[in-house]
C-alpha cells in the first residue's frame, strides 16, 4: 500500500436486504464529505429512482464477466440473480484524493473484502428491529423498485443466511431510526479515524 494510502480507511457497511443501509451509506456521505461511496457495477435493471454512475454503474452481463477475467473486481457476488462488483480502481481514485471510501455491499463482497491485500478495513453489519420491520419495509420499497410478492419472498427467505454473517463484523448496530443509527456510526468511524493504527 502506497504510504499516502496510510490514514485512509475503507468502511463495509452490510445488512439483510431491506435493512437500510443504502439509506445510511448516502446519510453518510452527505454529512461526511472526506467519506466516498464506492459506486457498484451490477447487471440488474435500475429503478425507477436510480441513476447510472450515481446509484449503480448499470451494465450487461458480458461487460462484467470480461471485468471478472481482467481482474478489476475486488470483490463481486451474485445476488439474487443478479452480479454487483466493485472495481480496485474506486478505492486507488478515492485514497489519492484523500478520501476514505465506504462500500454498501453483501457479506459476500465483505469477506473478499477482508481477504484482500488491504488491512486498512472497519466493517459494520446493519441489523432491523424484527424480522416484521424488514418485510414491512420491503412492502414499501416495491412501490418504486418493481418487486412483485415473489420477489419480496425471494428477499425474505435469505434473510436468515444474511443474519448468521454478523458475527463476522467489527460492529453491529441496530437501525430502528434512521438518524440514531446514522449518528453511531458516525461516532465509530470518528473514533477509528481518531485512534488510527493503519
């Protein structure tokens, strides 16, 4: 790791789908401008309230399999039929404009994460309320991804698999209200960024 990488830290923020983290992630990066959001590639269609090169980098599934074999993921996974992957160059943009860079991805893009050649890595597992809040919260997201009942069940029969990784997270923090929840993360990446050892 080049040595003006050395204070700059990559934050994993992962949950169960429906959780919240995407909204924490943007709450994040607006109130933290030293904070950038690593933007996906994924072959899913976007919805009707995403944009390409702001939520997701859009693309066909030919385009990812050749990233794939020119190995410019550092992590990538399937979800739920589709690919989502982040690209090496996203962290080395980020750190040399002296940022640090926050990935909101599953647990599988986390462990390859943690198995990369970076050290520098602080992870956080969003957990919901109850299991009810997060098929609540799934039943309003439909109304603007699209999800039909199937695929909220798709979504729902994951969530145990998801829910047995947190364990693997540096932190776990509950997000009932948005803020609250935003605000203790916050104060865990101050405090990283305050006791540094990278």
């Amino acid at each position: 790791m080049k040595a003006s990488y050395s204070k700059r830290i990559i934050i994993v923020i992962s949950s169960p789908s429906g959780a919240g983290k995407t909204s924490v992630c943007h709450k994040l990066t607006e109130r933290d401008k030293s904070i950038a959001l690593s933007i996906s590639d994924t072959t899913r269609p976007a919805r009707d309230n995403e944009e390409d090169g702001i939520d997701y980098n859009f693309i066909d599934e030919e385009e990812f399999k050749n990233r794939i074999k020119n190995n410019s993921y550092i992590e990538y996974a399937n979800v739920f039929g589709n690919f989502y992957g982040s690209q090496y160059k996203n962290i080395t943009h980020h750190f040399e404009n002296g940022r640090d860079i926050l990935f909101d991805i599953d647990w599988q893009g986390a462990k390859q994460l943690r198995n990369s050649s970076f050290s520098n890595i602080i992870s956080i597992f969003i957990i919901p309320p109850s299991k009810d809040t997060i098929y609540k919260r799934l039943k309003l997201r439909a109304k603007t991804s699209g999800d039909d009942e199937k695929a909220i069940d798709k979504r729902m029969s994951k969530y145990e698999t998801e829910m047995s990784h947190k364990n693997d997270y540096d932190y776990i923090v509950t997000n009932e209200k948005l803020e609250t929840c935003v605000s203790e993360i916050e104060s865990i990446i101050n405090g990283i960024r305050k006791n540094s050892i990278y």
